[in-house]
C-alpha cells in the first residue's frame, strides 16, 4: 500500500513539473528602438511563480500588443504602433525545444497605430483593431505561420460627444465569439461595440448582422472585451467612464445587465480603465485601471452574471495597460507601461484576491502580456 501511495505522488509530482515547464510568457513593449529587446519570452514555473527567461527579439519597432495561436507555434504582434503613416501586423514562430523566437514576415495593418490582434480559434485568421483610423482588417493564416495579404478592411467615420477624443471612430479591439463565428469591434470614439458574423470558409469572411453594433453609454468609451466561459454573458471595459458593462449574450447578439464602476467612489474623474479578464473557474473577474489608481479591480461574479467589487490590489507600477491569468487560474500577469515593470500575482481561488509572488521582471515600456500552456 505504501509503495503505490508513493508511486503516486512521483507521478503527481512529475505531471506538476512538466505542467510548470511548458507555460510560456510573452512580453510586447514600445521599444521605439530596433536595438532594443522588443519581444521577450519567459517560461513560468506554475510551481513558485518565478519567470525564466528563454529568447528575446530586437530589430521590429514597438510590437505593443501580442496574441499566441492556439497551437502555440506563433505569435503574432502589432508592429509600428504610434508610427506616423504606419501599422503593421507581423508573425514570429516560436520553438520552445530550441528556445527561439523567430522573425516570419508583416503585412500593413490596414490603418494607423494597431492597437489589438486576436487569433480565430481554427488557426487560420488573424483580426486586428486599428485605433487612429478606426478600422478593423483580417487576414488568412499560411500553413507556415505567415500572415496573408489583408481579405478584408473596414473603416469607420462616425464620432461620439467628446469633442476632444471622440471626433471619430477609435476601434481600440478585435475578440472573437467563444465560437469564432462572430467578431467584436469596441469602438472607444464612437461608443458602439461593432459586430460581423464571421464565416472561415469564405475568403472574405466577415458579414454585416442585423445588429452591426449595440450603443454604450455616452462618453463610455468602450476598449476592451471578454466572454464568460460559459458563453452567456459578455463584459467591456470602458476607457473613458472607468465602468464595466455586463451583458447577456446570445447568436451575436448583446444586452445590457448591469454597469458597474472599475474605481473606487473617491475617484470622480480622469478614468483610465484598461483591460478585463475573467478566472477560468468563471468565478472572478479582474480590470485594470491606470491614471489616479494603478491597481486591479477584483469582482465576484453570480450564477446571473453579475458582478460585486470585492477589492482592488496595485500593480505595484504605473499604467498597466495589459495583464494575463494562466491557464490554471493559478497566477495573474500585470504589465506597468511607465515604470517598465512586470509583476506576477499568485491568485486565491477561494477569495479571487491576489499577492506578490515571485522576482519582478524589469523591460522598458513593457505593455503587453500574454501567457501560453504549450
């Protein structure tokens, strides 16, 4: 009996240890500087929480936003953010084996200053948000991991109330439908969250809806999105008003349940929200706020989808624009944009709140993270 008792807890010990050895961290950054790491890579030890690094990339300017396909082979990064007359998309293929990250190819982004980039879950579709011209554009995926010529490109013209960062449309995310079968557009200028169904198998695969978009508050500023994992119900950040919008979702479609504040009741103005994500247990979500606060809101969420503010934790940094949690809901990622600081959180399962953990990584303006189990 003791021998298969102990004969176990190798076999357990050795599943957690390759578990801790194949999740990867991908780090973007406005490097600004082709001398400069512009991409890092890091492997997490899902153990202790401590990062390893493993490969870097220099030569590409300012790949502010990362996205892992689902395979992990490649990673695709928005190249040329905040260039004047520039934006582009390029893909890198990563090999964990020989620890390397390897430059594939770019296509123009469709519009100025790309901001997002998500992967369809076949592997074979890129979309990306473009901020400044407020467009979205998608792209097939090659057999080799390298981006195709740009299928589609739609830019938008409408504005919303604010005269200052609303005269148009600012589309600030591209996320597809838990099913890949539709693609939401927040768009921060003109306060709407665009929708197209989206069909793989067409060679322009994004279709106007019956609803092409849903209407925020004014002034909301809507930025970035997440679905629940059980696929009812949708959640957006809103830059602008520093709220979360909670809604009920169905076949593209997407009605409002709640509005709930990121910030705390003593903040009352210059809202900077930035990005959302909920545990993989579907029990908690996490929103960045930046500006005043720089810290992470934490919130329950009920059967009914709804959330409540159950406490804020920093990011122990300045402007974090985008953080991550780990496949096993074990860890939470924050990167601080002007401090060059990244921070790993270890998350309470029970509770949803977050402690320090681990060594902090240091890169100059770091502004995106991305966590891969490969």
């Amino acid at each position: 009996m003791k021998q298969k008792i102990y004969s176990f807890l190798i076999a357990f010990l050795l599943t957690v240890n390759l578990f801790a050895q194949n999740t990867y961290v991908f780090l973007g950054s406005y490097n600004r500087n082709k001398t400069a790491e512009a991409i890092q890579v890091y492997q997490l030890d899902t153990l202790n929480g401590k990062l390893i690094k493993i490969t870097s990339v220099k030569n590409i300017v300012n790949p502010s936003y990362l996205t892992v396909s689902p395979n992990g082979k490649y990673v695709y990064a928005c190249t040329d953010t905040k260039t004047p007359n520039a934006g582009s998309i390029s893909s890198f293929e990563f090999n964990p084996e020989t620890k390397s990250l390897t430059f594939l190819n770019s296509q123009r982004s469709g519009g100025e200053n790309p901001v997002y980039v998500s992967v369809h879950k076949s592997g074979k579709w890129i979309a990306n948000a473009n901020y400044t011209e407020g467009s979205v554009s998608v792209f097939p995926i090659l057999e080799n991991g390298k981006i195709d010529s740009i299928a589609q490109n739609f830019q938008y013209m409408d504005g919303s109330v604010n005269k200052e960062r609303q005269t148009r449309s600012h589309v600030h995310s591209a996320v597809f439908s838990p099913n890949s079968d539709y693609l939401f557009l927040p768009d921060l200028g003109a306060d709407k969250i665009r929708c197209y169904a989206f069909n793989e198998n067409q060679k322009k695969p994004l279709i106007e809806t019956k609803n092409p978009f849903t209407k925020t508050d004014l002034e909301a500023g809507p930025r970035h999105f997440t679905f629940h994992s059980n696929q009812k119900f949708g959640y957006c950040i809103e830059e602008m008003a520093g709220q979360i919008s909670v809604y009920n979702y169905e076949n593209g479609v997407l009605n409002k349940i709640q509005r709930i504040a990121t910030h705390s009741d003593k903040i009352k103005e210059g809202f900077e929200s930035s990005d959302v994500h909920i545990s993989p247990d579907g029990k908690f979500l996490y929103a960045t706020n930046r500006g005043k606060e720089n810290n992470i809101a934490i919130f329950s969420i009920d059967e009914n989808g709804l959330l409540k503010n159950i406490g804020y934790q920093s990011t122990l940094g300045k402007h974090p624009r985008v953080f991550a949690i780990d496949e096993s809901g074990k860890f939470l990622i924050a990167s601080n944009v002007q401090t060059g600081n990244v921070i790993v959180f270890k998350r309470n399962p029970k509770t949803g709140l977050l402690k320090k953990t681990g060594k902090e990584i240091k890169m100059q303006d770091v502004s995106c993270v991305q966590i891969k189990r490969i």
